[in-house]
C-alpha cells in the first residue's frame, strides 16, 4: 500500500474485490491479504482492481517456500536407514566415530565428545573455520533439526584441514594415527588427493589391523586414476550418487572403488548452528560412515562390516562389481536383513501415508508469552513410524525417531507435526496454534 494509507481506507478497497487484511507490515507498507470466504474469484481480477486504486503501488501472489524437511533428506529413505533404526538403542555405548576434516564447529544437533585435536594449528581446540567437516558430522550422526544415518553417534574431531579446506600427508597421517591412539571405531575421511604416501597406507593398515573400520571420498575429478586415502588396500572407497541412483559424474572412478552412496543436495549441519547442504564424494563417505557405525552397534564386529555392506549393496550401473559403484549402491536395511536373517521391509511398494495426532496441548488453549509449552504426539501406520517432525512457524523445529514423539516450543508460533514411515511416505497435521493471553 502506498505511504499514509490509514486502515480505513485499505479495509475498504480490500472488501471491494472480496479480501481481508490477515497482516500489515508497517514499515514496509505491506498488506497480506486473503479471501474473506472461498470465492470464484479469479486472482488476475483482484489484482486488476486493486492495482487500479491509487491507494495500492504494486500486486503480487504469495509463491511457496518450503522448509528442509526430513522429506528432504532423500538419502536416508533411500538406502533404507528408517528400517534399521528401531533395531538399536541410541542411548548406549554409541560407536566413536573420528572425523579427520577441517575440524568440528559446536551445533546443538552433533554430539561432539570431548578431546580431539588440531594438526593444522597445533592445539587442542579442533574447531571449523571451513565448515566442511561440520557437515560431514551431521551426515554421519546429527540429531535434532536434521538427522544423520546414526543419530547420536559420538563424533572425534581431528583436525587436518586449514580454512581453504587443504591438508597435507603429514597431518592426515599424524590424524589416523591420533584416532587409532584414541579409541577411535571408524574413521571418516572426507578428503582426497592423488599424491601416494608410504606413511599415510602404513597408518591406515594399522588401524584396520587394529579392528578400525577406514572410510574415505573417492574424490571429486572425475578421474580414472587412484586418488588417496581411499586407494589404500582395505579402505571403503565411496563415490557419490544422486536422487535418481546415478553416479555423479564428479566422482572418480577406477579399480578402487568399493561403494557408492548419496553425494548430491544432501541436507545437513552447518557451522554457527546452521543447517546447509553439501554435494560430493565427502558426504557419500559420510553416509557410509553413519551405516557402518549403525551396523557395529548389531554386529559388534569390525572386520565383516565391509563385507556385509558391499554383499548387499544394490547394483545400479552392472551386475557385481563395477568402477563407477563398486559392489553397488549402500543398502543398509538390506545389510541389516541379512545380518539378522529376517525381512525388515514388508511391503516395498507400500503407499500408505501415516496418520499424524496432536494429542496435546489442546486446541483452544493460551499461554503466557515465552512459556515453554510441551508438544505431545502419536502416530499410526501400517508398515511402522519412522520419525516426526515438528515444524514451527513454516521452518523445521525438531525431529525425533524414537516414541514417544514429544518436543518442546515456546508461545507464541504456529506449528505442524509431520510423520513418517520407513518407506517415506508423510503426512502432517493441520496448522495449530500457541497463542499467547
């Protein structure tokens, strides 16, 4: 609306084509508007109208953003993660998993155990000045806002590489030597170059002679030749795929490729408590860290895990083994079922969506401004819930994977649950509201 616009005089042009004012933006001079009643009204006429007067300066239609759902992180769904995550306990003894990267920033989604190191600048304070290594931790095992193959997962941050996202053998190799020294169960290394070191395969063949399972990114070149540490003998070497089961033309290919995972807009941690999205063999890498940390919590055994993945990865590009994929794609519920001699997946083309229940606080009900309110939910499906979602204010607040499905928000918002089941179909509530007295 046009500068000086009183309320009087909007309330009466926006009645004239049969709309109300939902909101007014005082210091933009902004109306947001919306049918008085459902109406035949073509919007092309209400914009004529009002365009018209020479109280309105310009018209338009609301257009749709959507937040990063969990329906966005396609990657989970698709390698079959929802199925595998009734089957383990979250809240004991979670697999220490080392993260050889550009350090890890502090995000309320990462649980970060204490220690770690920094070989770029010689202490004991391994934080993300690239954010690089922040998102490969919320891959590998983030909980909260988004959620990694193995929520909860204990995340060691080694830092290896500086603010331009480099390193070097010496600190690569001193890093696998500190997560072996260290306790460490996996080691992610979501890095690569094609320099050949004798002491950085010597490190690597100590921790996997060691029970460490070594995963690392074949590397983004689209090249033919080795690139390292992913090369090493014994290292899960893991190229990226998109959301149609392709192999990313990035990634490189040869004789020492082991699997292959999602690479391509995958959701995740960002530094400064954000969230973002990476795309490469790095987060491919990650998705098999977060597998194999899922499936030592079953197996409790290091040394078949890569044999159990690449057995029942799915092919997508040849029959067996290939230089694009490996063994195939990573199919975790499929590794699961095999470990465990039983079918977790009872209908794979199930299209049923859940149904979703808010079963407090109820309608109707006002708060004090700021109170934390607590958000009570349930679910049902046919095949089994996988996770819910509370979504505040149009952005995603929280997500939980295990029952009960209760979250904590501050009135006033508005807000919807969306539930899932393991095979991703979603359904979400109608629209609620915290009001405030």
């Amino acid at each position: 609306m046009n500068a000086n616009t009183t309320f009087a005089e909007r309330a009466n042009l926006l009645r004239r084509v049969g709309v109300r004012e939902l909101d007014y933006i005082g210091a933009l001079k902004i109306s947001i508007v919306a049918p008085i009643a459902p109406t035949n009204t073509r919007n092309s006429y209400v914009k004529k109208i009002l365009l018209e007067s020479a109280l309105c300066s310009y018209v338009e239609e609301d257009t749709e953003f959507e937040a990063q759902e969990l329906r966005d992180q396609w990657g989970l769904f698709r390698i079959g993660t929802p199925f595998v995550w009734p089957l383990v306990d979250f809240s004991k003894n979670p697999m220490l998993v080392a993260v050889l990267d550009s350090g890890v920033s502090q995000h309320p989604d990462i649980t970060l155990v204490p220690g770690g190191y920094d070989f770029i600048d010689e202490d004991d304070t391994p934080d993300d000045e690239n954010g690089h290594g922040t998102r490969m931790a919320g891959v590998i095992g983030g909980s909260g806002g988004m959620v990694g193959v193995a929520p909860r997962t204990a995340i060691f941050p080694v830092r290896v590489l500086n603010k331009d996202g480099r390193g070097s053998t010496s600190s690569v190799t001193r890093g696998i030597a500190y997560a072996i020294e260290h306790g460490a169960q996996i080691i992610n290394m979501s890095l690569a170059g094609k320099g050949y070191s004798q002491a950085m395969e010597e490190a690597v063949s100590l921790a996997i002679a060691r029970g460490v399972i070594v995963v690392a990114a074949a590397g983004n070149a689209s090249d033919t030749l080795p690139w390292y540490p992913a090369a090493y003998q014994g290292v899960i070497a893991v190229t990226a795929t998109d959301k149609n089961d392709r192999v990313a033309g990035f990634s490189n290919t040869g004789s020492w490729i082991s699997l292959a995972a999602p690479g391509v807009q995958i959701y995740t941690t960002g530094i400064e408590s954000e969230y973002t999205q990476s795309t490469g063999t790095s987060p491919a890498a990650a998705f098999v860290s977060g597998a194999t940390a899922l499936l030592l919590q079953m197996t409790k055994d290091p040394y078949g895990i890569g044999d159990l993945l690449e057995n029942t990865a799915k092919d997508i590009e040849t029959n067996g083994w290939d230089s694009s994929a490996g063994w195939g794609r990573v199919d975790i519920a499929a590794a699961a079922e095999q470990y465990l001699n039983t079918s977790l997946r009872p209908d794979r083309r199930d299209r049923t969506r859940p149904q979703v229940f808010i079963m407090k606080p109820e309608r109707n009900s006002v708060f004090a401004p700021g109170e934390k309110v607590i958000i009570e939910t349930s679910s049902r499906d046919n095949v089994g819930i996988a996770a819910m979602e509370l979504i505040v204010n149009n952005a995603v607040y929280a997500i939980d994977i295990e029952p009960p499905y209760i979250f904590v928000a501050e009135a006033p918002m508005r807000f919807r649950v969306r539930a899932y089941d393991a095979t991703g179909n979603n359904k979400a509530s109608s629209l609620r509201y915290l009001r405030v007295r």
